[in-house]
C-alpha cells in the first residue's frame, strides 16, 4: 500500500536526524527568554516605527476631514432660488 506519514524514503548518502517527540519541549523558555525579548525588540524600536505611524495617522484623519468638508454644500450659493 502506501507510505505512512513520517516513514521517508531511504536516499542513498544522505543522512536524516530526527528527535522523539518524547525528548522535545514544545515551548522552551518561552516565558523566561520569549515575552522578554519582544518587549526589548519593541522598546528598542519604538522611535523608528511611532513617528512614521503617527503622521499616517494625521495625514488620514485631516484628508477625511477635508474630505467630508468639500461634499457639504455651501448655503450661500442656494439664496436666491425659490
């Protein structure tokens, strides 16, 4: 029948290494060395990413606004109709 999933084939001169899964942690050090680390690599680049982001910002909310100021009519161009 079939290969089952995990069985590879067998390649000449080439050499596989695997480890159980028995032998293997699924997260190590993820809370000790993980969350420390982003928080360092997010700190550090801070300054890079909020000016940029924040001018985005400014840029977005003030074309919206002007946006919206040019579709309202203006009433003194409606006076003299009846």
């Amino acid at each position: 029948m079939g290969r089952h999933f995990g069985d590879l084939a067998k390649i000449r001169h080439v050499i596989t290494y695997s480890l159980s899964p028995f032998e293997q942690r699924a997260f190590p050090n993820y809370f000790s060395k993980g969350i420390p680390n982003v928080w360092r690599r997010v700190t550090s680049s801070f300054f890079k990413v909020a000016p940029p982001m924040t001018l985005m910002y400014l840029t977005y909310t003030w074309g919206n606004s002007v946006h919206q100021q040019g579709k309202r009519k203006i009433a003194a161009d409606f006076e003299n109709e009846e």
